[in-house]
C-alpha cells in the first residue's frame, strides 16, 4: 500500500468548523428543551433573491428543451457570465479584466486550496494571526513554511522572503478593512520581493467605508502580483447552491517564462469539471436584470445585526476591534478566559453558540467570533440574553 502524505499527521485533529459542529450537536441531544442560537459558523440565514430564483427556473426551462440544452460547461464557467462580473464588478470601478483571467468556480476555499498545487513544496507563505484556518491547514499539507503576520497595520516587510502572502479584506474573523494607501505597501513589497499576494476578497459588498478598496486591482501594477477570489456565497446568499470567482491576471509570470493563468487553466481542465449550469445562470440573472438591490437589502439586514452586537459589547466595555464593514464581531473574552473556556460559558449560560478565537491561531487565543448572518430576532434574543449577566 502505498504511504500516506506525512503532512496530513501534523494537522490538528479536527478541523476548527467540525468542531463546533460536533459540539452543537452535542448540546442540542443532551438539552431537547432549550433554544439554541447559533452565531458562529459564517452561513446565511436568509433565502435566495427573488431574482436568483428567476435565475434558476429560467435554467431548468433551457435544460428542459433541445435547442437551449448544455452538458459539461467550461471548465472556468461560462463567457455570459464572465461578461457581467466583468461590466458590473471590475469595469465600474475602471479595472480591465479578460474573460481568460476569470476562474468560476464552486468556492473560494477549493481556489484557494488548489492554488497550491501549482508551487512546489517547503515555499515560505505569509499569513495573517488570526487568520481563516484553511490557510494554515492547506499550507501544512502542502509542507510549506508559515510566518505569521501578527500587526500588519504597521506595516514591516518580513525578515525572510516570502513567497506567497495571504490577505483577507474584510478580515475574517476580525472584521477589520484595509486602506488603499497600506494596500498599496502590500502591492509595492510585492513588486520588488518577487512575491505573489492571495487577495480574499470574499466580504468585500459588506464594505461600508467609501475609502476602501473593494479590489486589489485598484492599486497601480496590483495584476503583476496578485490573485483575487470572490465569492457568491455571502454577497448573493448562495451557501447552497455554491458559486465564486478567481482572477488569475496574465501579467503573473513565474519563473521568467510561463503564466500563472495558463497553469491554474491546465490545473481546472484536469480537476474539475466547470461550476453548475444553474448557479451560474441564477447569478448571471440577478447581474443581467440589474437586481442588485435585493442583494444589498440582504447585506443590510446581516449588517444590521452586526451593528447590534457591536453597540451592545461596547456598552457593556467589552473590547472588540469590529466596525461595521463586514458580518463578523470580534470581542475579547470575559475575565481573561481562554477561547475555548469562553466557548462553553457562553454556550452553558446563554444558549449562545460562537467560535473561539484560538481556533484562528495563537493571536486569536482570549478572543470570540460571532456572526450577523443570524436572524434578527435571534439577534435580538442573543442580545437580551447576554445583558443579563455578561
């Protein structure tokens, strides 16, 4: 039999999401008389735009007849829809994008995981601390060198070479944003180290900061250097029905000699088979009849929520670094307890279910993640329920 990757035995046990799943589950058996709320994982609670929906039956009616019939798609999705991410995404904030240099696909996460592949092993990636724990996890399965980036707000270029930056604006789990003008040092390091910088851009409509970049590439020669992923999943409410985008520029040249975008091209034709047909059109309808209002209400409404336990921890002189540009809450933990201690006194004396900030690294350790992507009247009731004694 064949020996297994080594790497995979230096990954934690479970992976931080699973858990918590486990957890929950395990409360809800052991207590089928109390209401839980559940403020941690980042899933939508709202359904899909009417105009999604409209997307979807119109799919199902051209899958339905000969003529408007379509078997496998692209293996980076379809030109109808690269067409509006283009017009209405990068054309209107004046950035020039090729069909060619867009990846549709199911997630980020699978984008950003499979990058990898393209690289060979034991690179020195840059991350963020805290940071969104697949990035950990796909670079030690991967063999890679992690440097953790605990203050990227003062910006230091790091000691060693890097080879590949991660950054995530708005920041999850902290829900922080970026300025142009630190965006651009980023940009700037980059250009002159040699380094690639993976941009998750997956928040990026719940930016409510009109001096925020939505897109790396609103910094000058950003497209020499860095990848951006875009994700359907929060913006669109798409969590079920999966959607997202990579741009991958032609301008990323490695080695003196070969694009990126030709090798993450022969990676997608090898290992996947093209997003679905009916995700793809249920975007492409809330794009072509120009709906984006549904969206943001949508957007509003998890803002909304955010705003609430924002205000409230603040009365309550809880430290969080929140604003509100994205669906996350970031506090520090009551009494100086650990996350995960946090984790269970909130679940015991509350019903609350967040996640611990351990869980996005050692930076995350006496802090707590929870989400707006509730509903309001839980919301509401997570709010009362804390006042109490919190």
């Amino acid at each position: 039999m064949a020996n297994i990757n080594n790497n995979y035995l230096n990954l934690k046990e479970s992976y931080l999401f699973a858990k918590i799943s486990e957890e929950k589950q395990k409360y809800i058996q052991n207590n089928k008389n109390k209401k839980l709320i559940d403020l941690s994982i980042g899933d939508v609670t709202l359904p899909l735009p009417p105009s999604a929906i409209e997307g979807i039956k119109k799919a199902c009616q051209n899958l339905s007849k000969k003529d408007t019939f379509t078997g496998y798609p692209p293996s980076s999705g379809h030109n109808f829809l690269k067409d509006e991410i283009i017009k209405n995404d990068y054309l209107s904030r004046n950035i020039s994008i090729d069909n060619s240099e867009i990846f549709i696909g199911d997630s980020s996460k699978s984008d950003i995981c499979n990058m990898l592949d393209l690289f060979e092993s034991n690179i020195t990636v840059a991350l963020q601390d805290p940071v969104y724990p697949v990035y950990v996890d796909s670079n030690i399965i991967k063999g890679n060198n992690i440097v953790y980036m605990t203050d990227i707000y003062n910006f230091l270029p790091p000691k060693k070479h890097i080879d590949i930056i991660y950054l995530c604006f708005p920041n999850n789990p902290t829900g922080k944003v970026i300025s142009k003008e630190l965006l651009k040092k980023y940009v700037d390091y980059a250009l002159e180290n040699n380094t690639l910088i993976f941009f998750d851009s997956a928040y990026e409509a719940f930016i409510q900061d009109k001096n925020t970049v939505h897109s790396i590439y609103e910094i000058e020669n950003a497209k020499k250097v860095a990848i951006e992923f875009r994700s359907f999943s929060k913006t669109a409410g798409f969590t079920s029905i999966r959607l997202a985008y990579t741009i991958v520029p032609k301008d990323i040249v490695i080695n003196n000699k070969v694009t990126l975008n030709s090798l993450f091209k022969r990676l997608k034709d090898t290992k996947y088979n093209g997003p679905s047909y009916l995700s793809e059109f249920a975007m492409y309808n809330v794009y072509k009849t120009n709906n984006f209002n549904e969206l943001q209400e949508n957007i509003n409404y998890y803002l909304r929520n955010t705003k609430l336990l924002v205000n409230f921890f603040k009365s309550k002189n809880i430290t969080t670094s929140s604003t509100v540009n994205s669906p996350y809450v970031w506090i520090k933990c009551k009494d100086n307890m650990n996350s995960w201690n946090f984790f269970y006194y909130m679940l015991d004396k509350f019903m609350i279910l967040g996640t611990p900030g351990s869980g996005f690294g050692k930076s995350g350790e006496g802090h707590f993640r929870l989400t707006g992507f509730g509903t309001y009247e839980d919301t509401k009731e997570a709010i009362e329920r804390m006042s109490k004694e919190l």
